[in-house]
C-alpha cells in the first residue's frame, strides 16, 4: 500500500485509493452466497433492524422507515439519501457507484458503513425531532455493561493489584485484546464465541514484545488509542490505558472514539463515560483505576477524540491531513477491533502471508492492531502457522475464536 494525497479538511470526501487500483487483492463484496460478508447483509442487518425496532417505543413514521429500510435491503436496490440530508453530497459522491444496485453488489465496507448510516436516519437520530440524538443501541450496551460478566472481569483485577509490572502488562494486554470478542454486533446473528479446544494457535500472530519495545518506561511517550466497541471491550482498553499512564510506558494517551452511533456497539464520548464510571462504582482495584482514569482526564494525560473519518466507509490510506497529523504525533496508534483492522490493511483479499509491515507503510508513525478475528481479511501470517489454521477445519478467520497482535512501523 503506497502513501496516499489526502484532503486538509476535516470532512471525508471522495477521493482515489491509488492502493486499491493497483493491488492484485479483490475488494471483497458480498455477493458470494454462504460467505461472511453475505451472511452479514443476508442475515445480521435485518436481525439487527428487528433489534432497534424492538429496544424503543418508536412512532408509526419511524416503524414505516425501518420496514421500508428492511425491504430495500432484502428485495430492492441501493438508494440514496434525501437531498435534505445533511451528509447527502458526502454519501453520494462515495456511493455514486452503487445505487440503483443491489446492496451485495457494493463493497462489504461501503455496504455496512452505508447500512448504518441509513438506520440512523431510519430512527430520527440526525433529524430535528424529539429522538434527535438517541442512541438506538444504547439498551445493547447498558445490559452488557450492567452484566454479570463484567462485574466477574473487574472483580479479578484484584489479583492483578500485586503482581510483577511486566506480568501485570501482559496480562492487560491480552485483556484488551481478547476483550474485542465482546462485539454486540458479532453475536446479534451468531451467538458469543467460545475459545474452546483447537489444534490451531489462538494467537495467530505475536508482535506484544515490540509493541512494549516502543514504549520505554519514561521516554515521554503519547499513545494514540482508536477504539472499537464500548462496554466489555472498552473496560479492559481503559485498564490497559491506565496502566500505561501507571507504569510510565506513556505520558499522555489520546482515546479515539466515534462521533456518533456505528457498528452496534462502537464506542463514542458517552460510553467513555459509563465505562469510567463504571469502573469508578466497583471495589477494589478496579475502583481504584477508575478513580485514576478520572482524574487523568481532568489533568489532561488522557484525553477523548473523535473525527468524522471514524464513520466513513474508507481505508485509512484514506485519511484527511488533520487526522493524519494526530497520528504523527503519537509514538505509537493502537487500532483495536476488526473493522479497525479492515480499515487498515484495506478490505481486500490478501494472501494471508502477505506482508502486515508493507501493508502499512503508509501509516504516519508506529502502528499496532490488537484484533480478534471476525471477518475474511488476515494478513502477516507465517506460512505454518496458515497450514496449521488451515488444517484445523475451525472458521477460524471469522469466529472469534482467534486473535492477533501485529505491529508496523
């Protein structure tokens, strides 16, 4: 992936990936019956419509919307949004290649961004009424946050209270990364995954003893922190936080969320908040992060960031200058999730072998994905390690029962 001229402004706009032009690797559409970028369309967008619909006592205009929004993505084609939409130049010129076509024709990433997008409007989140603002999945993330799982997760912090530093580190950082599986998303079609027994490796891939060799203990460093999900992701990316501000492997973490609803469970501001207080409400240890947490935040050691680039249906090759710059400033991005990784990498079909360090070159600084995989894209395998996957017969690319740590620099 070759270094991209990018737009100075803010606003995601159309522009060219000279990458995807001139890679061999397809764009993975969902076209293919039984794969998993159909079975997302197919099956967990209207799962998810059903979800919304029944989470909030809508009106009959937003019932209508929603069921006209079902239809299209079932029986009819893609259409655009109203001109008086506020986002509607921005949507048409990124979808002027897809409408009037079928939803499985387009780009998977374009398809669920898009998808998104639409239930939003669905709902009256962007409009000028009473729902303007409400957060359709917001239910989702309450009962899991609320749940006994992460009440289980935040009690056994306490053995951690003591233990060596490195140890410790370890430790949060798997945290952080085998969090990812907590996707409200993932499982609204297929369930909770379960690690279970496999001949294959879980960790498919292991870059964590770099990722600690770029942040020395008091070498002043910022970490840029993009998240993924809220709830039981973001607990765990949040302890991670604190022991990095903690053990002065950073001075100042910059926390980057979305600007508004997306994916699910997408963490924005308002689930940073619930995540801390949380964490702050719980005894022992984790009360005790979550009181630091706080207060790094008011002292400005931990900051939380958005962007409108974080809901566009674009690679990050892709990125605006001012995001861009953002990056450069941090010693090291740590992108969590599976789209984040799709996004970076670009939503394509690679040989799994192929390179994660040329793939990423175009980065503007040190870059580390902490994912658990749920989708067909994999790249920086090592050729035994994709035998052994290969062999095991575990849908190991999509069921979130594997997981990687990858770093570029």
């Amino acid at each position: 992936m070759t270094e991209k001229t990018s737009r100075a402004s803010g606003e995601e706009g159309p522009r060219t990936s000279t990458s995807a032009v001139a890679s061999p690797a397809p764009v993975i559409l969902s076209n293919e019956p039984g794969s998993f970028a159909w079975g997302v369309l197919a099956k967990r967008h209207p799962a998810l419509i059903q979800q919304v619909r029944d989470a909030f006592p809508y009106s009959r205009r937003q019932h209508e919307a929603l069921d006209a929004l079902l239809n299209e993505i079932t029986n009819g084609v893609v259409e655009p949004l109203a001109p008086a939409e506020r986002d509607h130049e921005r949507w048409a010129v990124s979808g002027q290649e897809h409408f009037g076509r079928s939803w499985y024709d387009a780009p998977f990433l374009w398809a669920e961004s898009y998808f998104y997008r639409r239930l939003l409007g669905a709902v009256g989140y962007f409009g000028a009424g009473p729902w303007q603002g409400v957060d359709p999945f917001a239910p989702f993330k309450k009962a899991e946050l609320e749940g006994g799982a992460v009440k289980e997760e935040l009690r056994a912090l306490d053995s951690l209270a003591n233990v060596p530093a490195e140890e410790r580190a370890t430790a949060l950082l798997h945290a952080s990364l085998w969090g990812n599986r907590a996707d409200l998303g993932f499982r609204v079609a297929a369930g909770e995954p379960e690690a279970g027994d496999t001949a294959a490796p879980a960790l498919v891939a292991d870059d964590s003893v770099l990722l600690w060799q770029l942040l020395p203990v008091g070498a002043g460093s910022t970490v840029a922190v993009v998240a993924d999900n809220a709830g039981r992701e973001l607990i765990p990316d949040l302890i991670l936080i604190d022991h990095l501000l903690e053990q002065r492997h950073a001075d100042q973490v910059v926390l980057h969320v979305k600007p508004y609803p997306y994916y699910v469970s997408d963490a924005m501001t308002a689930d940073v908040v619930d995540c801390l207080r949380r964490l702050i409400e719980a005894p022992g240890e984790a009360g005790r992060i979550g009181g630091r947490l706080w207060k790094a935040m008011a002292a400005g050691n931990l900051e939380a960031r958005t962007h409108p680039f974080f809901c566009a249906p674009y690679p990050y090759g892709e990125m605006p200058e001012d995001l861009r710059g953002e990056f450069e400033c941090a010693t090291l991005t740590i992108l969590k999730g599976d789209l984040n990784y799709r996004r970076l990498v670009g939503d394509q079909l690679w040989d799994p072998t192929a390179s994660f360090a040329d793939l990423t070159t175009y980065f503007p600084g040190a870059v580390a994905a902490l994912r658990t995989l749920k989708s067909d894209v994999i790249v920086g395998l090592e050729e035994g390690t994709l035998d052994t996957l290969e062999q095991s017969g575990d849908a190991w690319r999509t069921s979130g029962t594997h997981a990687l740590i990858q770093v570029g620099q």
